[in-house]
C-alpha cells in the first residue's frame, strides 16, 4: 500500500504493528486533531472566513471519515463547511459550479 489513510479502520489491515499477510508501505492515518488543525491554521490566517469549502470523492472511504471530521473540527471554529463533491476530473467543474 503506498499513503493510506488509516488502513485499520478501513479493514485493510488487522493493525499497524502486525498487518498480517503480505502488507508493506506507509500509512498516513488522518485524525481529528489534524483536521482541526488544518481549519485552525486557515482561521488564523483569514481571520474573518465564514464558509469554506472542501472537494471530496464521496467514493472513497478515507474521504468520508475526513469530511466527517472536519465538520466536527468546523462548529467550535465558527466556520461552515460547504461539501463538494466530485468522484472524477470531469466532475470537477460542476462542482465548483454549484459553489457559487
């Protein structure tokens, strides 16, 4: 596997320290606090953002726990998060559209 996002909670494998069958390569396991962390530092550098908008794969289930935790991470920050969705390049367009 090469970057996966928590690869435990997504069944690939039976834990980090013994992955079990023949599983080599990194995980980049996204959390909570790094979510967080990612609005926290948008909000310090514009100040006075309301809505941010993020770009997701609905597809992907890294993606949806990622979303799940960045509309956690939004509500203290007093940010609302507008969700785009695309599953494709061709999908790009029509959902920057929408945000308008």
């Amino acid at each position: 596997m090469a970057n996966a996002a928590n690869p435990v909670e997504l069944g690939v494998i039976k834990s980090l320290a013994r992955p079990g069958g023949n599983v080599t390569g990194v995980s980049f396991s996204v959390n909570s606090k790094m979510s967080a962390k990612g609005l926290q530092l948008l909000k310090e550098a514009l100040p006075n953002v309301r809505r941010v908008a993020i770009l997701s794969n609905p597809a992907n289930p890294a993606q949806l726990q990622w979303v799940s935790q960045l509309k956690a991470a939004a509500g203290p920050l007093g940010l609302q998060l507008h969700l785009l969705e695309a599953r494709e390049p061709s999908q790009f367009d029509g959902a920057f559209a929408a945000s308008r």
